[in-house]
C-alpha cells in the first residue's frame, strides 16, 4: 500500500507509521512542520520508503495513495478555556477539510480507496449505566459536539466521491501503552506507592492497547468491511477502579490513594470531565468485520505493556 496520514508523530500515529513500514508498504507523512515530524518519527522509521509533505502540498501527495489515514487534533487533556476549545475543535476540522477536499478533487482513477478519519468515544457523552455501541445517538456535551463536526467533515468525503472513496470513522477510546496517553501519565504516581483511582472510581473506562488500536486502523484500510463508524475499544471495559487494581497489581505496588475530584478539577477544569466521567463502549462494528483482539482484558494487557 501506498498510505498517506496526518498526525503521524502522535501517540497512535508514530506506531502506525512504523507497522507500515515494517510491511513493505510507502507512507506519505502530512504535516504541518516537517522538521519536528521527521525528528519525532525518528526512531519510528527504521528504513523503508517514507516522505514528509508540508501542507501546501497535500493535495498533491494525495492522489495516488491506497488510502489516507488522519489522526490530527490538538490534544484534549489541558486545562480548557475558550481559546483552547476552539483550537480542540478548528485542528480537527481544518485538517479533515483539507483532505476531503484533496481527495475530492482527485482524478477517479487516483483517487484514495478508502479514509480512515479519526473521532473518539467522546461522541456518546458520557453515562455510567449504559453501553453503547455504534448505533448508539450522539451525546449533548461539548467534546460530542467536537466529534460530530469532525466526522461530518470526513463522511462529505461519501457525498463528494459517490461513495467511490469507502470512509472509516474510528471512535478511539483510552488508548494503553507505557510512553503516552492515559497510563503515561498514571504510571509516576504508582510507581511512588501513590497510586489509585481518579475520582471515585466507578466510572467506566473504556481502553484499548495501543497495539489493537494500530491494528484497527491496519483492518480498515485493507478490509471493505469496516465503514461508517467503529469503535476503537477493547471488548471489555473496566471502571476506574478495576483499572487502577489491575495496574497496581501489574506493578505489585498499592491501588488504594484515590485522587480527588478537586485536584482533577483545579488541574483540567472543565476537561476534567473527560476523567471525572465515563463511557461504557462496545467494538461491535470491528469484531463484526471480523477483526481478532491482541488483548481483550485488561489484565494482559498491562502485562504485555509493562513487564
């Protein structure tokens, strides 16, 4: 394949770039300042055909390509205010637009096959009593609001195409490794004996190893039937305190120092919500597709990543 993708340098990205690579297969790394992603992916790119592809030149680098992965968005765990918000949201749908249009303005015979548009669990809002699944409605809080309009963006790319370009709307969850993301930063305190739940514990915590979450993006560019929505989770989530056990028992150090709602909300303010709240998520678009789960509990999974 031949696959073009925006955000490569990011938490998710940099290991998609290196399973790519490691296949045989070229990767077109749009980006907006190509000295820090070339930095960024250096330990990522060990040989293999890759290039670097400032924005003023994306709809360029786009024809041609198997498909285009785009993984670009401003990070949400920072403590919000308005400016910060709106960057959340004009990163997501700034860079999506850019690439609907380039693949919209392909010839047909070089047009992408497929778009693999990122999105979050952030879409359902948030509940502690209900599953949801991809069928599930939108919620009403404002990262869901952030969600739909990104994947809006992306879905045009149907409408555009005639439905001649298949688009993958991957709803990510808490995605697990030991250098980034949630348990990054979750792993100091335990490894201190200061480790426990964040709030109180019972919310849900929908996760998956990181591993699984670069495998999903794999399945949907090579697999037709992944379209529409998926949701990027392990088939079994976990509330807080599930998780932080597991991980203290992973570690052999205490899972019993919860960390207080006010710290979380002096820290995050209102973007403590996407800690303080959960979801419970289904992945029952990717299992029907027929993708296979590296790690499906928990458990395994902090086993792999951490010892």
């Amino acid at each position: 394949m031949c696959v073009a993708i925006s955000g490569a340098s990011g938490f998710v990205g940099s290991r998609l770039v290196a399973k790519l690579l490691a296949g045989g297969h070229e990767v077109r790394v749009l980006t907006r300042d190509v000295n820090a992603a070339r930095m960024a992916l250096r330990g990522s790119m060990t040989g293999g055909n890759v290039t670097f592809v400032s924005p003023e030149k994306w709809a360029a680098a786009i024809p041609g390509c198997t498909g285009v992965v785009n993984l670009a968005g401003e990070p949400i765990s920072t403590r919000w205010n308005p400016a910060i918000k709106a960057e959340i949201m004009a990163s997501r749908i700034k860079a999506t637009k850019r690439i609907a249009d380039a693949i919209a303005a392909c010839e047909p015979d070089r047009r992408p096959g497929v778009l693999v548009n990122a999105s979050a669990i952030g879409f359902y809002g948030t509940s502690e009593t209900r599953t949801f699944d991809e069928d599930a409605p939108a919620g009403g809080d404002y990262l869901s609001k952030v969600c739909q309009a990104w994947e809006a963006t992306a879905e045009e790319v149907e409408r555009t195409c005639d439905g001649a370009t298949r688009v993958v709307v991957l709803r990510l969850g808490i995605v697990l490794d030991r250098d980034g993301g949630a348990l990054g930063k979750m792993l100091p305190t335990f490894q201190i004996f200061a480790g426990g739940p964040m709030g109180d514990g019972a919310q849900w915590f929908s996760w998956v190893h990181r591993e699984d979450a670069v495998g999903i993006v794999v399945e949907s560019l090579t697999n037709p039937e992944m379209r529409g929505p998926v949701n990027v989770t392990a088939p079994n989530p976990v509330r807080m305190g599930e998780m932080c056990a597991a991980l203290g028992r992973t570690l052999g150090r205490p899972s019993w120092l919860p960390v207080p709602d006010f710290a979380i909300q002096a820290l995050l303010g209102e973007g403590a919500t996407v800690v303080l709240q959960g979801q419970k998520v289904a992945p029952n678009a990717a299992l029907k597709a027929g993708y296979k789960f590296k790690y499906e509990r928990i458990d395994d999974a902090l086993q792999n990543i951490l010892r």
